[in-house]
C-alpha cells in the first residue's frame, strides 16, 4: 500500500507541536484519529482507515491532510467521485498544498479529464513555479491527450530544467525530439494549407495557450 505523502505527516506534527502548547481537545481528538486512520491506511485496510479519518474530520473539520487522506483512501476503494470532493475540500482550506492538487490532477487525467487536470498542473506553478513534477505532468497530457505540440515541448524541457538528474531524462529528450519532427511536420502542414488558401482569407494562426485562473 502506498505510503501517505510525506507532507500529510509534516502538518500532522505540527499539529501536535500545537497540542503541546495547549491548543484544544477536539484538534487533538481529532490528531489522534488521524494517525490511526494514517496507520490503517498503510496497512491496507482502507474502510478502517476511511472511518477513523471520518471520525478526525468531525472532530476538527478544517484538518486539512485528513481531508487529503481520505481522498486518497476513496481512490484506491475506486470512489474517484467521492475522492474529489475530499481533495477539493482540502484545497479549499490550503489552495497552495501542491501535493493535494497533484493527486487531484492525477485523478482528473486518469477520468479523461485532461482540461480540468491541466488547470489543477497550472494552478500548482502559479503557486510555484519549481515544481518539477507539475510541469512534467502538463508535457504528457500536452503531447499525449490534447496533442498541442508545442506547449508538450515546452513543458516536458521545462521539467529538465527543473529536474536535470530526472531518472526518466533519457525517455524525456527521445519525446521531445518526437515533438519536435511533429512540429515541423505541422509547419510544413500549414504552410501548404496557406499556399491553397483565397488571397482574402485571414491568415491561419496556431491556438495561443490556455489561461488560469488560481482558486
């Protein structure tokens, strides 16, 4: 079984470092089951693991990697519906938790929501820039899914710039010199395409990139 994301249990301690200071019975309560959901999750099994980090929320609703294991926990029991709206929640409360929004992301490719996906990759290098793992994620769903060729050859080498000793480097440039004979083959496409064209057409423009909006 995966292990929860180290972040997860980074907030979780500082969580604690708060409960040592005095700061409640409910934000402990709600640590405590946290941590045995977080323990059941690790083990594998996810409806024990589902009910104690239920029982984490209700004690302090705005726990936020509760709300981030959870979505995890309902993908792994194939509940992507139920898995969103956790992962939304928890974004809800840190719109900068990068590890949230990945698995958000991830969960959208892998519904074929290549749209919403690429937006949830935009947001996390709005947020920061330096994510190597966003940028690869846009390179793929560029080159593979939406097959804008360009923003694939720009996304995948920003992710070697951001990853220079990547463990899939090699794969990486192969792909990128693909995408870059398919752009010279799309030049070549419309540059035939403007030859045959009526003198009085406008001329024929590539889409420019897609916008985002941070939330």
């Amino acid at each position: 079984m995966k292990k929860l994301p180290y972040w997860i249990r980074v907030s979780v301690a500082v969580c604690c470092c708060f409960l040592a200071l005095g700061c409640g019975r409910r934000l402990k309560k709600a640590v405590q089951h946290y941590q045995t959901g977080r323990d059941y999750f690790d083990r594998g099994e996810l409806q024990k693991a589902v009910d104690e980090l239920e029982l984490a929320i209700h004690q302090e609703p705005d726990l936020a990697p509760a709300h981030h294991a959870l979505g995890l926990t309902y993908i792994y029991l194939n509940k992507p519906a139920v898995a969103v709206s956790y992962l939304q929640r928890a974004l809800e409360i840190d719109s900068r938790d990068v590890a949230a929004r990945l698995d958000l992301a991830e969960l959208y490719r892998k519904q074929g929501l290549h749209q919403q996906a690429v937006q949830e990759n935009l947001r996390i290098l709005f947020y920061n820039s330096g994510v190597p793992q966003a940028a690869r994620n846009l390179g793929v769903i560029y080159a593979n899914n939406l097959y804008h060729f360009r923003y694939a050859r720009y996304y995948l080498t920003r992710y070697l710039e951001l990853e220079p000793d990547a463990p899939d480097k090699a794969q990486i440039e192969q792909w990128i010199a693909v995408i870059e004979q398919r752009l010279v083959d799309q030049r070549e496409e419309q540059q035939k395409r403007e030859e045959l064209r009526p003198p009085d057409a406008p001329p024929m423009r590539l889409s420019a990139a897609p916008k985002v909006s941070p939330q």
